[in-house]
C-alpha cells in the first residue's frame, strides 16, 4: 500500500494478521474507509515499510 506523504507500507498475515488484511483489501475495493480503518485498528503494526 502507497500513501501519499508518506512511505510503502507492507501488511500481512502476520502484522497485522489475517483478518485486518482482508477488510482492508474489502475496503480498498469498496473505495471508502480504508484509511480511517488502518488508523483505528492496524496504525503501526505493519510487517515493512519502505521509503
């Protein structure tokens, strides 16, 4: 995932698991309320970041 002022950002099964990485990808698609889940639920717990 590419942010826009900030780096590349990796999340997965095991940061932050499972089941935040298939609601962020439902939201993605959905095109609404992905960034407000990522900063409720997932914030810092990503597996990498790059940039």
């Amino acid at each position: 995932m590419c942010f826009r002022h900030g780096g590349i950002y990796r999340y997965d099964d095991r940061h932050p698991g499972a089941v935040h990485v298939m609601e962020m990808q439902r939201l993605a698609e959905a095109g609404d309320g992905l960034n407000t889940y990522i900063n409720q639920h997932v914030r810092g717990d990503f597996a990498a970041r790059r940039g």
